[in-house]
C-alpha cells in the first residue's frame, strides 16, 4: 500500500459534494411527504406514518447488513466504491416515482405504491450513504481535520437539501397570487421530482468518480472465511462500546425530535404562522446562511471547547432558541399573523437556531466517528461501515418514530384535510402548539443527559491513534493497510472475503 499524499481540496471537495444527493432526498421526505400524501393525494396521516414505520423495520435488516459487507468486500475498487456506484441509478428512479403515483389508485394501492417506492430508495440510499460517510474517518484521521472535513460535507448537505427546498417553493411547487398551486396542488411535483432525481443521480457519480483516486490509500480488508456465529460475535463486541452507546442514544433521541419537527414544519408554516409560500422560502434562505455559519463555527468550537462541550452547549442553545417563539404565541406574546415584525422575530430565530443546530451536527457527527479507533483499540477490527451502519440504523428507527408521532399528534388534535391558511379552528392551532412544546422539550432534553456521558475527548482520541500504531509496529504491518492483531479486547481480526 502506497503512502497517503495530503488530501488535497478538490478531493476534498468531491468527497462532500456527495453529501447533496442524501440532504435532497431527506429534505424531501422530511418536508413534503407527510403533507403530499396526506393533504394532497388524500391518505390518512397516520397511514403515512405506518408505512414509514414499515420502511424502517426494512432499514432494521438493510442497514447493518450492508455495513458489514462494505467493511470486508473485495474488488479492485476496494470495499465502498462499488456499493456507491451501484447506487446512482436505481435511488434516482425511486425518488422520482415516489412523487407521481398513478392517477385512480384506489387507498390500499396507493399503500402498497408509497411502500415499493420507500423500500427501493432506503436501500439504494443506504448503498451510497453508508459506504460515503465511512469514507470521512479514513480520509481524516486527526482529531480536528476530521471536524473540518465533516464540517465541509455537511456545508454542502445544507447547501443542496436546502437549496433544493427554496427550488420547490419558488419555482416547482410556487404558490399563485390567487392563493392557486403551492405544496398542495399536485402538479407542481413532477419537475420537482424530475429535477431532484437528475441531481442525486449526478452527484453520487461525482463524488465516487471523485474520490476513485483514493482507493489505494484505504484500508484492503484480509481474507478470510468466517461462519455467521463468528460474525455475530464481531459485531456484537464492536458495538458493545461505552463511547457508542453514549453517541448513539444522544442520536436517537435527536432523531425522534427531528423527525416529530419535520413531520410537523409545514403545518406550523402555513397554518400556525399562517406564512406564504414565499415567506418560508426565505425562512428556508435564511436556513442556508445559518446553516453555513454553524458548519463553519464548528471546528473553531471544537479547538476551544472540545466537540463534546462545544456540542453541549450549542445543543442548549439551540433547543431554548428553537422553542422560544412558540412558548411566546401561547403566553399571547407574539405579534399577529400577518405582520411584519413576526416575520422579523421568526427570520432572526430560524437564523440563530440553525446555525446552533449545525454546529452541533457537525460535533455529533464528529464524535461518532472517533468512536471507531476507540472501537479498535479495543477488539482489533477495523470496522467504519458497522459502527456507522449501527448508529445510522437506530437514528432512521427513531426517527420513524418522531414521524409518527407527528402523525398522532396531528389525529388527536383532528387537524382537518384540505385545510385552508387561515381558516383552521384556532383552538385545533393552540392545542397544537400546546402538545409540541413538551414533546420537544423531553426528547431533546434526553439527548443531551445521553451526551453529556460521552467520554472520548482529543486526548484519549490521540492516545487510540498512538496505540494502534505502536501495535501495527510491533506486529510489522502497515496501520493504515489492515486491522491490528492481537489487540485488546478481541481475537485476532479477520475478514470476510466477498
């Protein structure tokens, strides 16, 4: 294995782009779904989220699955790229279709259409997403460049997932001056969709085409054959880990809360902010400055704080930032709908919380990954695609979960079909708002006990880096080819030949 050149900024830069192509499929999912099947094509909320729940118990089998194989596949392009590849074409048709079900279907049909598309854009999604995200902890191995390329990938997340959700306000799904169109009329979805496949599909080329020149610098997993007893019990020793516990429960209760605040965004734009379509494209805009500056500030945080701390602390500010205008309208302390001074108050929130809400993103995201030296000091495996694969599998749980809270509690206030800005009964608008807050509160709440048990800082962190190459020395291999020997915790590694 050759010596790895210093990563250099194009690469850098079409490793993150890749990043687009999943920040654009759940922007969609997260902002539109709930309110296209339900408002416009006529399902029952709580049939969405059912089928959601579905698609997740899919994840449940999908996801660890594939991370598993991608961390012990064979092939010339090494262990991620063929999966990324693989991926382009088949989530891009999906994504697509999932916005232009036939016309007549009757419910059940319609379920049963919803589901296909689901199941083929989480599998293919997680063929892209999980062998890309691993691709970061082998690019970067430091503490901070880490959080610095992180930080870029999610820089460029942000800057498509939102960036296409402007594209759907104001130009595919754009709301007419007789208050015609918009998010609930249905024709507006097929350029929107049209458009959006076009370009998942291109940037997943991009970003594996890309980073195609670093496959000889990563990690080539050693043959073996193994039984699937003896795979159990790998990936029930890397799991069995006090850092990932920690950073996966943190996660999950961030996801239930993201996924609940999702579900409902929407709603709480056009019918309890009583916005039009053109204000939250620019709460949206406003989202994308905020965005950059916390992805931005991030690695700053994380040198003067330390990530966990700076998390911490950006995750508190964030929360009371987020809620505030909310808590405000139900004490009767907000302006009118209508006015400008609200617009104001919500453009200076959205701007504040979302910068504090992608710093620590990028922390979380950050302290996962370190994780995955702490994981090999300890059994002697290198295993990036099953650590990622574990915490991004219980994060899609959960946040099934979230949606379907959302689901409950849009039924248990009766939110109206067909509802119209403005005329929606205020006291279904108050109880609302009312249910919202505490819900919020205690998830969110429960992320940040979880992480403030985190214990991986940058020195231990450099410790497991110095460890695992005085082992590499001693065994005479090269670290950055294989797994180290004999390492604490665990047998001698192997891997699966593919």
């Amino acid at each position: 294995m050759n010596a790895r050149p210093p990563l250099s900024l194009p690469t850098k830069l079409l490793y993150a782009v890749g990043s687009v192509a999943n920040a654009v499929k759940m922007r969609g999912l997260s902002t539109f779904l709930m309110i296209f099947y339900n408002q416009v094509v006529g399902l029952p909320p709580q049939t969405v989220t059912f089928v959601l729940m579905v698609a997740l118990v899919f994840d449940a089998i999908v996801d660890p699955t594939v991370g598993q194989i991608s961390d012990n596949f064979k092939s010339r392009l090494g262990r991620r790229h063929p999966f990324m590849y693989a991926a382009a074409l088949p989530v891009s048709i999906a994504f697509f279709m999932l916005w232009n079900p036939p016309q007549g279907l009757s419910d059940g049909q319609l379920v049963a259409y919803l589901l296909a598309c689901l199941l083929t854009v989480r599998l293919f999604d997680t063929f892209f997403e999980l062998p890309h995200s691993t691709l970061a902890p082998e690019l970067a191995k430091s503490y901070n460049e880490r959080t610095s390329l992180i930080s870029l990938r999610m820089l460029f997340a942000v800057i498509g997932g939102l960036g296409m959700t402007i594209l759907a306000y104001q130009v595919f799904l754009k709301e007419n001056p007789d208050g015609s169109g918009g998010v609930l009329a249905r024709d507006g979805y097929l350029a929107y969709s049209a458009t959006a496949a076009i370009l998942i599909f291109t940037c997943i080329i991009v970003s594996t085409v890309g980073t195609q020149s670093q496959i000889p610098y990563l990690r080539s997993p050693p043959t073996r054959k193994i039984t699937f007893k003896a795979m159990a019990t790998e990936v029930a020793a890397t799991l069995n880990n006090r850092a990932f516990v920690v950073a996966t429960l943190s996660g999950m209760f961030i996801a239930v809360a993201a996924g609940a605040r999702g579900g409902m965004e929407l709603y709480f734009g056009l019918y309890f902010w009583e916005l039009t379509q053109a204000q939250l494209a620019g709460l949206v805009t406003v989202s994308v400055i905020g965005s950059t500056i916390g992805v931005s500030l991030a690695p700053r945080v994380a040198r003067r704080l330390g990530k966990k701390h700076g998390a911490l602390a950006m995750f508190i500010s964030a929360l009371l930032v987020g809620v505030s205008p909310i808590v405000l309208r139900l004490f009767g302390l907000m302006p009118p709908n209508g006015t400008g001074l609200l617009y104001v108050l919500l453009v200076i929130e959205t701007l504040i919380n979302t910068a504090l809400a992608a710093g620590t993103g990028v922390l979380l995201v950050s302290m996962t990954a370190d994780v995955i030296e702490d994981a090999e000091v300890k059994t002697g495996r290198r295993s990036e695609g099953l650590l990622m694969s574990a915490d991004n599998l219980f994060k899609k749980m959960v946040s099934g979960v979230g949606v379907f809270i959302a689901g409950a509690v849009l039924a248990f206030v009766k939110f109206p079909e067909s509802a119209k800005r403005g005329q929606v009964d205020p006291e279904i608008i108050h109880n609302l708002g009312l249910i919202y807050i505490p819900t919020v509160f205690v998830l969110y709440g429960l992320g940040i006990v979880a992480l403030s048990a985190f214990n991986i800082d940058k020195a231990k962190h450099e410790d497991n880096l110095r460890r695992l190459a005085e082992l590499a020395d001693e065994a005479g291999i090269d670290e950055e080819a294989g797994a180290v020997p004999g390492t604490a915790g665990g047998a001698a590694p192997l891997s699966v030949k593919a």
